[in-house]
C-alpha cells in the first residue's frame, strides 16, 4: 500500500514539473503558440532574353503544423521563439526552472 501512494506521489510530481512541450497540433488544440514546418517550391521564371530562371521558395507546408505549449507547474517557463515570416520556427529560447532543489 505504501508503495502504491508513493508511486501515485512521484507521479503527480513528475506531471506537475515545469516544462515545454512541442507537439503536432490537432484541430481541438486552442492554447499554444502555432507553426508550420517550410516545405520547398520551385518557381521558374522566364527573363528578358526567354532564359529559365530557377528559384526554391519556402512555404508553410499546412500538413505539418505544430504547437509550442509551456506548462508552468511548480516552477517558471520563459520561451522567446523566432519566427521568420510569422510562421517558421527558426530558433527558440528558452529556460525552464522547476523550482526543485539540486544537490
């Protein structure tokens, strides 16, 4: 029995720790902060003198959309995410302290 509150204890530690999830959203998600994986095009254009002129572009791949979610619990969250174009995740910076002490 012991062993059982111990372990349900650990648990509800465990799950209440500071931390930053990111995961692939789902249409029932409302919090957290959305991106988009870059998925490349190909764009040709033609110049002045009718030459092909090839150029890679990248653009939201809308079947690949993420969620940065912090999850505060029992301690502090700081993210700041760079987003190029508003939907690229270029860089994130972040620090989570649990508030837990170390030896």
């Amino acid at each position: 029995m012991a062993r059982k509150v111990l372990l349900c204890a650990l648990m509800l530690l465990m799950l209440g720790c500071a931390r930053l999830e990111i995961r692939k959203a789902t249409s029932s998600d409302t919090e957290g902060l959305r991106f988009y994986r870059p998925w490349p095009y190909l764009w040709i254009t033609v110049n002045d003198k009718g030459q092909c002129i090839p150029s890679v572009t990248y653009l939201p791949d809308l079947n690949q959309e993420y969620l940065i979610v912090p999850h505060p619990g029992f301690g502090v969250v700081t993210m700041k995410p760079t987003l190029q174009n508003g939907w690229n995740l270029t860089a994130i910076d972040s620090t989570v302290d649990s508030k837990a002490a170390t030896y």
